[in-house]
C-alpha cells in the first residue's frame, strides 16, 4: 500500500468525487445523446445552448468530429460511447466506495480506460477550440467532470490500490510523498485553472459578447 493515512486519501473520498464527477459525465453524455438524435430528426433545429455563432451545440454536434466512429457505412455519435463508458466508471466508483480491493490487473486496465476518456475528451475539446471554433457548453461540461475523474481515479488508484508498485510491491515513495503532501490538490487546481485561461484566450469574445 502507498502509506497514505487520513481522509482525503480513503477510498470513502477518493471514489465518491470519482462518482459524483463520473455521473455528472454520464448525465450530460445522455443529454447530448438527445440532442443527436434531437438533430437527426430535424438537421435545421435550434438547441436550447446555440447562443452565437461560436457558442453553438449544434455547430459542434454537426461536425465530422462528433462521428469519428463509422462501421458498416453507419456513422456513431461519441455521446453514445460516452454512456457506455461513464456507465462503467460510476460503477467502478461504487465498487471502489465498497472498499473491494480489485486485481491489479483489473486497477491498471481502469486507470488506462480513465486516461483513453480523458485524452479522447481533450481531443474533442481541442477540436472544438482550434478547428471547428464553436463550443458547446454541454460538451465543455463533460471535459471538466472528465477531468476531475480521472484525478480522483490517478488518487484511488494510488491511495486505495498500491499502484504503481516498485519492486517491494509498495508504491514509490516519492509518487506516497507527491499525495501525502498534498502537492496533487495544487496540481489539480492549476490544471483546471490553465483549461479556463486557455479557453477564456481562445474564445473568451465570444462567451462574454
């Protein structure tokens, strides 16, 4: 085990911010699910969150980039990967808040699948920024709640399953040091500080026209 004590380090706190991030993902994937299909019925509709040419669901959800995934000449919105994924990861985090210790295997695969989530999350918000140049708040929602998982799913995994382990099968000390001292909280908030600058600079005109 990584030698952490104290509450923030539990698996009561660690997974319960997993869930609670994982389930507002889940919540706002079936929302932008709806308005996939919402868009399909009717292309020309206007959803609830087109405010402005760069502030625009619709813009976004009509993008190639919102289809990346095509099989049998059928094209399949993210959205609907993104239900069946935060349906796994709010799953892990009641597991997690049951305190069962899972196989390594098994904590190492999660925390891949919690990495894929948030590079894939990033890309699509990237996207957005810089290609497609419109935003969609519910999908800007669902970047940040990703964030969040999988900062509290990086700390579980450390806090509550002993990963990664060196040699003595305990987790590196300096990795114990990095959460024992808290030096993550600072790391989590400038990192959610730099998306917001990053977004205020790129688009900031536009959100406060």
């Amino acid at each position: 085990m990584a030698g952490l004590v104290g509450w923030r380090h539990g698996a009561t706190w660690t997974y319960l911010v997993m869930l609670i991030a994982s389930a507002v993902a889940l919540a706002t994937s079936f929302i932008l699910s709806a308005e996939t299909l919402q868009l399909a019925r009717n292309p020309s509709a206007s959803l609830g969150c087109d405010v402005n040419a760069v502030i625009s669901c619709s813009t976004v959800a009509q993008s190639w980039q919102a289809e990346i995934v095509k099989f049998g000449g059928l094209s399949y919105p993210n959205a609907f990967f993104g239900i069946a994924a935060e349906s796994v990861f709010v799953t892990i985090a009641v597991i997690g808040l049951a305190r069962v210790r899972v196989p390594r295997w098994f904590a190492a695969c999660t925390w891949l699948g919690g990495l894929a989530a948030l590079a894939y999350s990033y890309w699509l918000s990237t996207q957005s920024l810089f290609v497609i140049h419109a935003l969609c708040p519910w999908c800007l929602t669902l970047m940040f709640s990703t964030t969040i998982q999988f900062m509290a799913l990086s700390h579980a995994t450390v806090a509550e399953q002993g990963l990664p382990a060196g040699k003595d099968g305990e987790v590196p000390a300096g990795l114990a040091k990095y959460y024992r001292l808290n030096i993550d909280l600072m790391i989590d908030v400038l990192w959610i500080v730099a998306i917001v600058v990053l977004i205020l600079v790129t688009e900031g005109a536009a959100l406060f026209a």
